[in-house]
C-alpha cells in the first residue's frame, strides 16, 4: 500500500538537484521536467539571461527553481556556488549536461578548438562532481553525465567532441566505482543526434536555404528515422535521478535511435 502511495507521488519531491547548462536544450529540458517531479532545482549555465528565463518559467508552472550565472570550466566559480548552494540544503542530485560542439577531424583540429572542447566538456564536468561529492558524501546522491554515442562510435570529423565525451564516459564509470561506499550513484547517458538549437544553427550556417532537406538527411542517420527530443532524454534522465533506479550505477545508458545495433 505505501509503494502504491509513493507511486501516485511526485517522483523528486523533496531532492535538491543541480542542472548545469539549464538555459537551453537538453539541459533545459532535464530541469523543467525535475520541477514538474518536485525538485527544487539549481539552473546553472553561463548564459545568466537564459538561464532566469527558463527559472521563471518553472516558477509560472508552480515548479521550484533558482537561476546560477556561472562557467563549469571555471573550478574556483563552481566550488564557490555549489558550496553556497551546499549551505542552504543538502544536493541530492547533479546532472552535468553543459557542454559544446565541435566538427572537424584531426588535422582541422586547432589547438584552440581542442582546448575550448577539453575545458567545458571533461575538466567542466569534472569541476561540478568535484564540487559536490564531499556534501554527497554524508548522505549520498546521483550524477549523471551527459556522454554521447561519440564516447564509442567512429563518428566522421568528430575528433575533439569524441575525445571529450570519451573521457566523460571514462570519469562516470571511475566516480561510480569509487564512491560506492557513500551511497553515491554515478552513470551517464549517450544520445545520438537530438533537435536542439545547435542542429538548427549548424544546418542555418552550413546549408543556407537547404535546411529542411539536410534536416531529412541527418534525421535519417538514426535507424528510427528521426532525431531525438531533448524532452525524451529528460524522461530516462528522471528515471536514473529518482529512487527507482537505485541499484543502478556506473552505466551507459545509448540513447540513439537504434544506431549502434540497428545499422545495415
């Protein structure tokens, strides 16, 4: 009877969570469906502006939600917040879904690219675990990393952007087994092509005039034939952040259309 009662519940009521790059896309679409569960929940993105109008609109819905102008790539900045954030209640969850893009192969690869790439991509979502793993630590929590199919597929030009999201797959799974012992949960999801901002941008600037057909034809890379929606890897986001995947740890979870098994 009292599971049939918590069922009935909101599936974050009471969780404290961190959402990093809360201002658009995925990111965005993770914190607005935590609130819709009942976190309260940090909007942390370096984009102030967007991150408060995405803050005010959880706040019209009777969500709860605070809005945090802050560069994960910056340790000192994220320690300083997360330690303020720490303060007022215990963080139960952090999702580390800030993040860029970069296409190019190895030799159109720029030192400066890589390094742009490297700062926000790992040493960012390094900087928000190792701003909350102390606090975790006393009462344990969930991370969850947002990696990519680019983690483990041969994607073409796609150098620095794999690189980076390998190493986040590679973080997850050392946090995951070193903190077993505190109760804290650590796993990341990999999703293939999903219709964000970026793809519209990139099609705007690449393919003036053809967007809707090169739209079709990246659609079409994913053996389900579409992209992905920021609002699905929000639902499998709640689902690995709420209690009902607590025997869950150090996992890849592909969210990709059938990609990896489907091809051919």
């Amino acid at each position: 009877m009292n599971d049939q009662k918590q069922s009935r519940g909101l599936r974050l009521e009471g969780k404290a969570a961190i959402v990093t790059g809360a201002a658009s896309g995925i990111g965005q679409a993770i914190a607005q469906r935590f609130a819709q569960e009942g976190a309260l929940v940090s909007l942390v993105d370096i984009n102030e502006e967007a991150a408060k109008n995405t803050a005010r609109e959880i706040l019209k819905c009777g969500g709860k939600a605070t809005s945090h102008a802050c560069d994960v790539a910056n340790q000192r900045s994220v320690r300083e917040l997360f330690q303020q954030l720490a303060s007022k209640r215990p963080i139960n969850i952090l999702v580390n879904s800030a993040g860029v893009s970069h296409i190019g192969k190895l030799e159109s690869t720029s030192e400066a690219d890589f390094d742009r790439l490297f700062q926000i991509n790992v040493k960012g979502t390094y900087n928000c675990m190792y701003g909350v793993v102390e606090t975790m630590k006393t009462n344990g929590g969930v991370i969850l990393n947002m990696a990519s199919i680019a983690a483990t597929a041969g994607l073409a030009d796609r150098f620095a952007y794999s690189m980076s999201k390998g190493a986040v797959l590679s973080m997850t799974l050392s946090v995951a087994r070193d903190y077993l012992a505190h109760k804290i949960r650590c796993n990341c999801i990999s999703p293939a092509r999903v219709h964000t901002a970026f793809v519209d941008g990139y099609l705007k600037k690449n393919y003036p005039g053809r967007e809707q057909e090169m739209f079709q034809v990246l659609s079409q890379t994913q053996p389900i034939g579409r992209m992905g929606k920021p609002e699905e890897v929000a639902a499998l986001a709640l689902f690995l952040c709420s209690d009902e995947a607590a025997f869950i740890t150090g996992t890849d979870y592909p969210m990709d259309g059938g990609f990896f098994n489907l091809h051919g």
